[in-house]
C-alpha cells in the first residue's frame, strides 16, 4: 500500500505523497500547531530570567541560589535535546509531541504552587525534561510536512516563532511578576497547552516511517549522555560565579563532561542501536550546518548577555528600559525573516544569502563597538535594525540547508542534533562572552592605571581640580581628597568597563566574519523543477 493510501486509510489523516503532505492548506495547518507547542516552551523559558529576584525574595533564598530554578531546567532540557529522535520513533512523534506537552504543562502547574526553592527546582528538572523534546521534534515535523523546495516558507515561519518569543516573554514575565505573581508566569502555560494539543490531535499524524524500531534501550548510551551533558551544563552555568578553573569543582565538572561525552561518542559510533545517530555527520552539508549552527548560536547568545549588561551597568538604564531598546533587533528580523523565505522559494542560492547575513550582522557587531559613555537608547537602535536584518538571512538559509541532504525517516535524528548544537552553542557564547568581560575589564584597569602613572602631572592636576571642587560644594579637606580618589577610579573603572564591552562587540564580529567562508563547504540544494511532483 502506498504512502497516500495509508494516509487516507487513517480517520481524518492528510494524504501524503513520500512522507510529504499534498495538500498546501494542511501543510500550514501542521506548521501552525506546530509553533504553538514550541512556543509554550519558548515563551516560558525567557519569561522566567526576569523573575529570578522574585522567586528569590518570595521563597526566602538568595540569587544566586534561585539561578538553580534556571539551571536545573537547561541540565534536564539538554540532556532529552539529543535524545528526541529517538524517543519518537521509539513512541511515536505525534504521541511523544502530545505526552511532552501535556508533561510540561502539569511541570508548569506544579512550579506556580511550588511552596520552596528545593520543590521548585525539582520541578523545573521535570519541566526542562518534558520540554526538551518540544524543539526538535516540531521543527522535525515542519520540515517532512513540506516539500524541499518549499522548506524555506516554513523555516520562516519558524524562525518568526523563534524571535517573538524572546521578544514578547520578558515584557510578559515582568508585567505578570510585578502585577500579580511570579507564579502567574507557570500557570499561564495551561491556556497555551490546551490550545497546542487540540491543534496538534487535528492536524498532526505520523509518517509510515515513524515506527517503533528499537528492541533494546540502550542504557549505557544514555547514562553517558546524562552524566556529561549534566556536568557540562553546570559548569558552564557556575564557571564564572566560582572562578572557573580556580575551583575544584569546575574542575572535576569539567572532567567528567569531557570523559563522558567522549565515551558516549564513542559507544554510539559502535553499538547497533544507537539513540543519537552521529553517522548523520557523513553528509558534509549537515555536519558543517550544525557547527555553523553552533558559532551562530554562541555570538547570538553572547551578545544577548552583552547588550543588557552594557545599557544598565555602564549607563544605568532602568530594567524596563533595557529590555525595550533590545526589541529592535528582534524586530528587524521578524520583517526580514519573510523576505528570506520569499527568496529562497525564488530558487535563490541559500549559500550566497547566508553569506551576505552573516557579513550584515558582524558590520551591525562592529556598529557597537563604537558606542561610548554617553550613549543614548536610540545609539543603540541602528546597529540592532543592521544585526536583526543580517539574522533574518542566517536563520533561514540555515535551518533549510543544513537537513537538505538527510533522509525524510533521519529527519528527527537530525533535528535533535541541531538543537543540542544551537544549545551548546548558546551555554559556551553567555559564559565565555560574561567571562571575557571581566578578564577584559581587568586587563584595561590595569593599562589605564599603568598610563596615569606615566603622567604624574596631569593626574595631579586633574585630582586637585576635583579636590577643589568637592571642597566648594561642602566636603572637608580631607574628606574631598578621599573622594576625590575614590572618584578617579571610579572612572577607570567605568572605561576599563567600555572598552571591554567594546572588545566583546569586536570579537563577535570577527568570529561571524570567520565563519562566512566555510559555509561554501556545504552543497547547494537541487530542488525539483515545477511540474514535477
């Protein structure tokens, strides 16, 4: 029996044609129910940053404790992200897509009636655990629903869902915190789930394909993954609170990351039943996409903590304020998403499009990398609009190109992959990005500080001259002296500050810069020509 066959045999099933839905209408049926179950999870993720300060303040801990309520749920999400392709075909894709849904959403229900920090944590594990599917396994479906050549309309509708989550879940999670609870920021996924899965039972059927064809677990595999994944998350998430490698703990996180991680690679390589296929790596194409995905990702995620910190550190921008003026780079590639998906369904070369957004978004790096002291919100607005309109011709040409050449039945394996890449990614870029900061920061200092004392006379008369001043204004001799110093440095502090943020910016662009040639190693995709089926 034919694929269209047993589509049309099934009770309200769509017909398909090669594992491809033949209906235009059904297809975006099934990229909207889609979205709206990645979507829950992504809103909520980027909801929950801003309420840390009340979670710690309403349950009696301090920050730095309750940043376990953001840790706990990346270790338990990272470590299902790999493990999404197979769990469908050992499930079932609509079925773990429902069951994942429906997990996350009681997870959720849980965390809002959470009545401690330790139950809470523990619900976030469950929550991260049930949730780390979601990702993978909807892009997964989007991209089988399509035809190839029409894979680039669906990756920007994808990559809209992608960036009006970040954009809207912080304003989200600030007014429901500040107006009602952070708890409210849990509960408010129940509504979003409902709707999910009634699209998601409507519309979503799996392929022949999908099946269950594993007879053993593999355990071994899935211990080593757990375990490494798990310390890696940590230390990436703890490295810079506690000195990264100056800590025995880091150190021994460390350890066992790379010894677990290193093992599980290899056991996957050689056992018969694998549940992450790294023999998807032998498409150059798809190995080289989801490295790109990976540096992509890292200079994204690391500018995100860049530009936050720089608005209310350096220029004591109020947290309403900050998170508004980070809107216009989210804003920009939501207008241009569309035009990217536009082109690539002209048969344009996605190869030449990625290239040209990843030398957009480094001029929009660099663009910040001239900011100063004096900066104001709209300083910042042009270098979001360049970056934003650069990212909307990466994320597309990207998420299409990279599973051209893999299989229609590999298509879960393949996802699951890219998303622990964009996830590591992410973990590498806000650690290495916050960590650089301060090693910059210090290193300025002291050349600030070795450059003043080259000039004696002008840090003399630039200290009496303040000295002078606060002695005007009310401050006793020696009290104004004091604070006449305290003052200066101060200052140092404040440009040795600039100019390692400034640095950050630098290096993002030319880490994006770098990246562009290698993404002609990948194969140009051979659509089929109209007409044809």
């Amino acid at each position: 029996m034919s694929s269209a066959a047993q589509s049309a045999a099934r009770p309200g099933a769509y017909a398909m044609e090669s594992g491809v839905l033949t209906s235009k209408g059904a297809r975006w049926m099934v990229a909207i129910a889609s979205m709206a179950s990645a979507i829950m999870e992504l809103v909520d993720t980027s909801a929950v940053n801003v309420s840390l300060p009340y979670i710690a303040g309403n349950l009696s801990a301090s920050v730095d404790e309750a940043t376990w309520v953001l840790t706990s749920y990346l270790v338990a999400n990272a470590i299902i992200l790999p493990l999404s392709g197979w769990m469908a075909n050992y499930f079932g894709r609509k079925r773990l897509l429902m069951g994942s849904v429906i997990g996350f959403t009681i997870a959720s229900v849980l965390c809002g009636l959470a009545p401690n920090l330790p139950l809470l944590v523990l619900f976030r594990v469950v929550q991260g655990a049930a949730g780390g599917s979601l990702q993978p396994i909807t892009r997964a479906i989007m991209l089988e629903a399509f035809p190839r050549e029409e894979r680039g309309h669906a990756m920007a509708l994808w990559g809209v869902g992608i960036v009006v989550a970040p954009i809207v879940a912080p304003m989200l999670g600030g007014w429901l915190t500040t107006d009602y609870s952070w708890r409210w920021i849990f509960f408010i996924n129940v509504p979003i789930s409902i709707l999910a899965l009634f699209l998601v039972q409507m519309h979503v059927f799996d392929p022949s394909y999908i099946r269950r064809r594993s007879r053993s677990i593999d355990y071994w595999g899935m211990g080593m993954l757990a375990t490494g994944i798990a310390a890696l998350q940590v230390m990436l998430d703890k490295g810079q609170e506690d000195d990264w490698f100056g800590s025995h703990f880091i150190v021994m996180m460390c350890i066992i990351a790379v010894a677990a991680l290193v093992a599980f690679v290899l056991w996957e390589l050689h056992t018969r039943e694998p549940v992450v296929h790294f023999n998807l790596m032998r498409y150059r194409t798809f190995a080289t996409g989801t490295s790109l995905s990976m540096v992509l990702f890292f200079g994204l995620y690391g500018s995100i903590v860049l530009l936050p910190l720089f608005m209310q550190e350096l220029l004591n921008f109020p947290a309403v304020t900050a998170g508004f003026w980070n809107s216009p780079r989210g804003v920009a590639t939501l207008i241009f998403m569309p035009i990217a998906g536009f082109l690539i369904g002209k048969r344009w070369d996605m190869r030449a499009l990625l290239t040209a957004g990843l030398v957009v978004s480094a001029i929009g790096a660099y663009m910040f990398s001239f900011l100063n002291l004096n900066a104001g919100p709209w300083d910042f607005f042009w270098p979001q609009m360049v970056m934003g309109a650069g990212l909307s011709f990466m994320f597309v040409p990207l998420a299409t190109i990279t599973v051209d050449p893999i299989p229609q039945e590999e298509m879960g394996y393949a996802t699951s992959l890219i998303a622990l890449s964009r996830n590591l990614g992410a973990g590498f870029g806000i650690s290495i990005f916050t960590a650089f900061i301060d090693r910059r920061a210090q290193f300025h200092q002291v050349r600030l500080i070795g450059e003043m004392a080259t000039r004696p006379n002008n840090m003399s008369s630039f200290r009496s001259g303040m000295q002078a001043y606060l002695f005007q204004h009310g401050d006793a001799a020696p009290h104004a002296s004091k604070q006449a110093l305290a003052g200066i440095y101060s200052d140092v502090l404040r440009h040795a500050s600039l100019m390692s943020y400034l640095d950050g910016f630098r290096v993002l662009a030319v880490l994006l810069l770098i990246a562009a040639p290698f993404i002609w190693i990948m194969k140009k995709p051979q659509f089929k020509k109209p007409g044809g089926a």
